[in-house]
C-alpha cells in the first residue's frame, strides 16, 4: 500500500477490534493524511461514496482497512464510519 490516502487506511487498521465505529472530522482526516481533501469532500457525497476498484484511491483506503462510509454530515465536516470486517 502506497500513495496519499496509505496513512488512513493504516490509522483505521490500528484502531482496537473492539471499535466497531468512528467519527472523523475531514480536518482529522487532513490531520492524518498531512494534505488537503479535494474540494469534492467537502461538496459531494458520491466523493465519499465511491467503489473500490479502479482509480479510487480514497475509498480503496477505508475499505481495504474494513471499514465503509455510513454518514457524511457536511454541516459538521465529519464523516461516521462503520466496520465491516
């Protein structure tokens, strides 16, 4: 695992078994990533919505980690994420 979102997918790997959800606000997220969120995280769910497979490296970091978005709040900048695996 390589590339921008690579420290993302490790913090949602490292978090306890035992956290079956997790809110993170985008500055958290820009926190962990040390770089901006595209302007579209900010402005579009399908941003956040997108599939795992082709070019989509933002979700491929949450879903390889076993984790998939429940709920953007875009009034709060935050989003709810949800374990899967």
């Amino acid at each position: 695992m390589a590339g921008k979102y690579a420290p993302l997918e490790n913090y949602l790997r490292d978090l306890p078994i035992t956290k079956k959800e997790v809110i993170l606000s985008f500055e958290q997220i820009e926190g962990i990533l040390k770089s901006k969120l595209p302007s579209s995280a900010y402005e579009d769910r399908r941003w956040w919505d997108k599939e795992k497979e082709g070019n989509h490296v933002s979700a491929r970091s949450w879903t390889n980690a076993g984790w998939k978005i429940n709920e953007v709040d875009f009034d709060k900048k935050s989003v709810k994420l949800v374990r899967v695996k």
